[in-house]
C-alpha cells in the first residue's frame, strides 16, 4: 500500500507530512518514558522481520498481491507507540533506499501504515484482549486488529487519493476496502503465526502496559 | 532477549530477505492494482535514482535477478535492525 509520488496532490502530502512529524515525535517523547533495555533489540528485530517480510508478496487474486504491513504485529509486541516507530523506520529506510512508497507521500504512507497499523492496531487489540481472556484473547485480538488495521489503513488511502482528485471517492474507496479486505487475511494469518509462537516460547516478550506503567 | 535469541530471530529475518523474497508475487499489490484498474497509475512519478541507491529491491550491478533482489533483502534487514535498534538506544532514558 506504499503510495507513490504523483498520486497525492500537495493539499494532502503537505498536511500528512505534518501530522506524521508531530505523530512520530509524540512517539518518541511517550516511548523514551518506558522504555528499557530489553526493549531494545526487540525493536530492532521487530523492524529486521517486518522489513523481511514485507518483500514477501503473496498472491491474493487474479493478478494482484498483497503483503504484510506488521502495524498490530509491533503494537502487540512492542505497544502502540514503539510499534509507531518500528514500522517508520521501515518506511523511510523503504522511501529513501528502495523507490517504495514516494518521498512527498512519505507522510501519508506513515499515517496509514505506521499510526493506523501500530496505534489504531493496539487499540483494537487492546479492546479484545480485556474482552476474551488468557491467550485466545491475544491471539484473537491479534488477528482481528491485524485484518482490521488493514482495512482501516486502506480506507484512509482511499481518503487521500479522491482528496487529491486522482479518482472519485466512491470508486476508489469501495476497490481499495475490497482487495484489502483480502490482503487483510494474510496480514492477520502472519501476525498470529509469530504472536502465538512468541506466546509459546517467549510470553513476557508480548507488550504489557500494565506492567511497563508501575 | 539473550544474544542467542536475537541471533536466530535475525537469522530467521536475514533468510527470509534472500531465500524467500526472490519467491515472492511479482503481481501488482492491492493499491498498484487499483490504481491501474481506476486510471491513475500513470500519475506515477519515480524519483531521480540517486535518491534511491538500490531501487525496486534489486542490487545494481547485479545481472542474476535472484541474487540482487537477496543481496538487496540483507542490506535493508540490516540497517533496519541497526537504526530501530539505535533509535530505540538514543531515547532510551
């Protein structure tokens, strides 16, 4: 879903590019408060795997593919915010080094994939897990917020293309939603692979607010 | 994590990158595919390419499509891990 330059008219770059700053700083300033070492080369593993696995595209219909966007995965394993920066830091080092996803869309490709993903996945997460407990309810708030995020990351780029005039929203919205709809199934089926593997063998590894906040 | 763990979940990354991404779907991806089904994909502007030093996951230079895309696939799992885990390092408190 790496949106590339030319699709976005300046009337949503420019605002998209500002809100991802202020996000990412707001990242920053909340993670540097919890964060311990520990944490530290889980994020750089995190970034490692989701960059890895966001070169695997799989086949989801005729002609098309999808791959994993890893928002929810990070957010369940590192929280809301560090999960933010984890999936950033793959957009830039894809934005500058790869040709993915344009340099003037960077912004938008930030909220979709990293605040949308990371922060909008862990609130769907979150709300599951209280709800069913033990291990279902992470594993099942896991594949939900996985398709979910997706889908709701989709819509929002559907948002940004038909403000930028490039297709009327009404159709752009309905083909984005439908396919992503989807690729949301692989996204979910991979993330609850590595968070039920995590639970297996590594569970005080999965992100626990009640915990980091005493 | 010990160092035995982040290794293997490294190693894991690493040979995902290489062995698997040549694998991958060449089809276009959800977006790209509408995109082209809408109208717009024209609209597409690519960079100038010292932006981007190894565009479209292949490493220049390379001819075996396979290996540069692999080689590519290591290099960014690489940096990745060493800027999220320096990013993660600089605001640590």
């Amino acid at each position: 879903m790496h949106i590339p330059d030319g699709f976005l008219a300046p009337n949503t770059w420019a605002p998209a590019w500002v809100i991802s700053i202020g996000g990412l700083w707001y990242c920053l300033r909340r993670v540097s408060r919890v964060l311990r070492d520990k944490m530290v080369p889980l994020m750089g593993v995190m970034a490692a795997f989701i960059f890895a696995a966001q070169m695997l595209n799989f086949p989801v219909a005729s002609g098309t593919s999808g791959h994993l966007l890893g928002g929810a995965l990070a957010a369940v394993l590192l929280g809301p915010y560090a999960g933010a920066i984890v999936i950033a830091v793959v957009l830039i080092v894809q934005c500058l080094l790869f040709q993915d996803g344009g340099l003037t869309a960077l912004g938008a490709n930030i909220f979709n994939m990293s605040f949308i993903g990371s922060m909008g996945g862990y609130v769907i997460y979150n709300l599951i897990r209280k709800m069913i407990n033990k291990n279902k309810g992470v594993v099942i708030g896991t594949a939900v917020a996985a398709w979910l995020s997706v889908v709701l990351a989709s819509a929002a780029c559907a948002f940004e293309l038909a403000a930028s005039g490039v297709s009327p929203l009404r159709i752009v919205f309905s083909a984005m939603v439908l396919v992503h709809m989807l690729i949301g199934i692989g996204e979910a089926l991979i993330s609850v692979t590595v968070v039920s593997f995590v639970l297996k063998t590594r569970p005080d590894l999965l992100y626990n607010e009640e915990i980091r906040h005493e | 994590m010990n160092k035995k763990e982040i290794f293997l979940s490294l190693l894991l990354a690493l040979s995902l990158a290489f062995f698997v991404s040549p694998l991958a779907s060449p089809s276009p991806d959800g977006l790209e595919k509408v995109a082209a089904d809408k109208g717009f994909i024209e609209k597409e502007e690519t960079r100038p390419a010292f932006l981007s030093p190894v565009p479209s996951y292949s490493w220049p230079g390379i001819d075996n499509d396979t290996l540069a895309t692999g080689f590519a696939g290591i290099f960014g799992t690489v940096l990745v891990f060493g800027i999220a885990c320096g990013v993660a390092l600089i605001i640590k408190r």
